[in-house]
C-alpha cells in the first residue's frame, strides 16, 4: 500500500503537543491537550495517510510522552516449522514486558474532584485522566453513529497496537439473549467496518474467557503486520486450503476448529451472522457455556475482507505450557511468551511444532458436539 511516513511538519506538532504533558492536571488542561492532539490526527486521518496514519500519529505521542513502556526491538520471535510440511508452521514470541501489563502503571486512588467509574475500568476515558496521570491520551474514532475511543496498547505485541474501545462503557460479552439465539451482525459491523479503513491491520475481537483481558468494557484490538512475516500461521493453512468466493470455508489441518468468510464486506458481514446465528441455534444447550474469537483483515489492494470465527468454551482459558491467556494472536498461531519459565523452556530446547500444536489443541471447541 506504501504508506509513507508521517512528515517532519507533523512530527513536530505532535512533538510540541507532547511537551505540553508535562503541565496536564486531571481536569481542563487535561481537555486541552486531548482537544489539540485529537484535531492534529483528525487532520492526518483526512489526508492520504487516512486512519492508519493517525494512529501511527497517536503511537508517536504516545512514546514521546512516555506511556508506551516497550520497543519491540527487544522482542524475541522464534519459527518452528513441520519436520515434513515447510508450509505448516508456528511462531513464538517472546515478550517479557508483557508479564508486568497485568500490575498496573497508573495510581489506584484518584486526587480530589475525581472519582472512580465503573469499579475503575481501565478503558474508560474518565479514569484513565487520573489513573495515568494524564500522559494517557487516545483519539475518537467516529464509526457510523458509534463513537470509540483508540488507545494504545503501553505493552504492544507488533507495531502500532491499539485497542479500539466504546466510548460508553459496555460489557465485552457477545449477545446472547434468554432464548440461547445470537446475534453478532452489529458486533460484526463494528469491527469489520474498522479494518477496512485499516488496510494492512489484523483486528481482532477476543470474548470472555477467550483472552479479553478486559471482560467488562467492550474493545477490540489491531495491529500492523510486521514488515517481515507478514503471513500467520493460521492465515497459510488457509490459503493453500482457499478456493476463493465469500461461502464459509472450515479451515482443515489445524489445531482450532475455525471458520472463514472472505469476500466484499456485507457480504461478509451477512454470511457471517447467519451463519454464527444458526450454529448458535444448534448448540443452544450449551451456548451460555460458549464464547469465542474473531480475527479479520482487509486486503491492501481493495480485495475484499477475511473473517475467521473460531468458537471457544469458557473454561479452557490457558494452554498447556503456556503461562498466559490464548487469545486471538494466539489462534493465529504466533504464540506469547513471557515468563522466565517459559524462556527456559525455549532455552532448553522444549519447544517445538507438535508441542505448540498441543498447546492450541488444549482449546479446541468443536462446532457441534453432535
């Protein structure tokens, strides 16, 4: 696509909007500065760079004022290929920054004239003012008639993480209504409709206990592709499987169940949720027990979009020798490591292609149970 960088010109008001952390207070200089830089990359999202370039915008605000904590220069990635299939592998990554994202940055108890929202979410705009001291800013997406809110991730996994949360706050959980019916078209609309002004972007929507991290405030994630392996595991297997068309496709030769729609948008969006609708309507005895991961990207060169579904069972949270969650990264098949038990483990030669394909096998959820 070339996305080219974002200018001098622009690196210096953003520069000088960053230098004006040092004198935010939790109330009307905080509304200044997020007013200041939130014209500054509504600008940038209404030029060539489009929204990509404004969140590289706000991810170079970010580091400047010294929220985002992680270079990714100091992340290890690791490729264990099948001993018999070249085409078939899985990816490590290793992270150790990632195991401090959980203890928290920011103060606990908010100064006078503040006060907890919501038990004190973290992605709530009201809290995050205080609970960061204000160098957490983030930009306002309009979407439709929905507004969110983009904040980056302060422990990113690739480049220009950003979590892309409700400005209200809702719960992350899908919606399932009292008869066991589902209905994810607006789940769905939202997070099909940013990646397609996010070209070159992988979102994801992680349900609870399918790696959300944040259960109580609905978000999704994205990042950029790497500029090397740019492919994911799960997205080869796909590939050498995929005939083309928008039809559901089950995705064979891998450790997940998963589900695959690529195609223009809407119809993407509507084979989807009629589809997700009556496989919720065939597991209805067993749909509060089920949760799940979507994974979509759009194609840089106007293609059409691809959408993967995979279903997840509520108590199968971990795998087997991994010490985090396994969320959507995960099920792509590029695997978080954090722990100093799990560098030993890579140190001492105990990982390899079938022992990260046990890991992921440890979440399987078939389709039906029938």
């Amino acid at each position: 696509m070339g996305i080219g960088p974002i200018t001098a010109a622009g690196q210096r008001k953003l520069w000088a909007i960053s230098k004006n952390m040092a004198t935010v207070d939790m109330h009307g200089k905080y509304e200044h500065v997020w007013g200041q830089l939130n014209s500054r990359l509504r600008e940038i999202e209404a030029g060539e760079d489009g929204l990509d370039g404004a969140l590289r915008g706000l991810e170079l605000h970010q580091k400047e004022a010294g929220f985002i904590k992680l270079a990714l220069s100091s992340v290890e990635r690791h490729v264990f290929v099948h001993p018999e299939d070249p085409s078939r592998f899985f990816r490590i990554q290793f992270n150790p920054e990632r195991a401090r994202r959980f203890s928290g940055a920011g103060i606990v108890t908010p100064p006078p004239g503040d006060e907890v929202k919501h038990d004190g979410c973290f992605l709530c705009r009201d809290n995050i003012r205080w609970q960061q001291r204000g160098t957490e800013m983030g930009y306002e997406v309009h979407l439709d008639d929905n507004r969110y809110y983009a904040w980056m991730n302060p422990f990113p996994l690739l480049p220009t993480h950003v979590v892309i949360a409700t400005k209200e706050h809702t719960s992350q959980e899908w919606p399932v209504c009292e008869k066991g019916s589902l209905d994810v078209s607006k789940l769905l609309n939202d997070l099909v409709g940013l990646a397609t002004r996010m070209p070159g972007y992988l979102g994801f929507y992680n349900g609870v206990s399918a790696g959300a991290s944040i259960p109580g405030h609905l978000h999704f994630q994205f990042f950029k592709r790497p500029d090397k392996d740019l492919e994911f595991p799960l997205e080869r297997v796909a590939r050498e499987q995929r005939k083309g068309g928008s039809d559901v496709m089950f995705v064979e030769g891998y450790p997940l169940d998963v589900a695959m729609w690529t195609g223009a948008p809407d119809d993407v969006i509507g084979l989807a949720s009629a589809w997700i609708a009556d496989w919720a309507a065939r597991n209805k005895r067993r749909i509060n027990a089920l949760t799940a991961n979507f994974i979509t990207s759009s194609d840089p060169h106007g293609e059409g979009i691809t959408l993967y579904f995979v279903p997840r069972d509520r108590s199968r949270t971990h795998g087997d020798g991994l010490s985090g969650l396994i969320g959507g990264l995960e099920v792509l098949g590029e695997l978080v490591f954090s722990s100093a038990e799990d560098k030993r483990r890579l140190d001492r030669g105990e990982v390899d292609y079938y022992s990260l394909e046990k890991t992921l096998a440890c979440v399987r959820t078939p389709f039906f149970t029938d």
